[in-house]
C-alpha cells in the first residue's frame, strides 16, 4: 500500500517481516521516522526503496490513525511544502486521472442513450446510417 502524507511517501507490504509486523518502507531518508519516531530504520542499495523498518502493525494501524486525524486542508496537493514531494505526487495525481472517465475538470457531459426519446412523440425521430431518401417509408 502506497501512504502519501503532506510531507512523506510510504510504501507498506507484508513481506521479510516476522508474523504481527509489516514492512514500511520509504524513498527518502527520514520519511519512515516522521510518521513512526524513533524506530530501527534499515538502508539497503540493493533493494528498490532505499529506507525500510519492521514495524508492529498495531503500531502502523495507530500512526495511520494519527496522520487521518491531522488532515486539516481542503486540498491535498496544496498542502505539500517540499517542492520534490509535491511534483512527485503530482506525477501520481496525473497518472491516476487517467483511470477516470471523464477525465478531471473536463467539460465533457454525460450522453444520454440514444433511446431516451424514442417514446416521446414531440422528439423528432433520429435515424443512423445512411441518409433517407424522398420515398422512402418512416
């Protein structure tokens, strides 16, 4: 699970880790201790995050707990200070809006089915396909 804080990115899995802990994990030195305090953080050059502590995951659970009570801004991309968090969640941000349909902010409006106005008698009939010709029956 990906965690991103106003001034932390986590990664946590359940992974080289004894029963009743999780691994948190981090990019950037210090990230784990801001959320934790004062644990035993771990640095490893061979591994893909850099920063990574054994944690309690009562422990974990109780700092997730305490960052979701300090939430105290209207929006979240604004309230990162640290210039290279806030690109890098931005990168994030972006990245997600493209699962959405309609894409963010988008002017785009939802298209009714075509079969909306079939019964309605005051609607004029829409026809697809080739245009009709003088003659041809309705």
């Amino acid at each position: 699970m990906w965690i991103m804080g106003t001034d932390f990115f986590l990664s946590v899995v359940r992974k080289d880790c004894s029963p009743g802990q999780l691994l948190v994990r981090a990019r950037r030195e210090g990230d784990i201790e801001k959320v934790f305090g004062k644990v035993e953080v771990q640095k490893d050059t061979t591994a893909d995050y850099l920063f990574r502590a054994r944690i309690d995951e009562e422990r974990v659970a109780e700092a997730m707990r305490n960052e979701l009570r300090r939430i105290d801004y209207g929006n979240y991309k604004s309230s990162v200070r640290d210039k290279r968090l806030h690109d890098a969640l931005l990168d994030v941000w972006t990245s997600m809006s493209k699962l959405q349909d309609p894409p963010p902010y988008s002017s785009r409006r939802p298209i009714f089915p075509r079969d909306i106005f079939e019964d309605d008698p005051t609607k004029p009939k829409k026809t697809l396909g080739k245009a009709r010709r003088k003659g041809d029956k309705q």
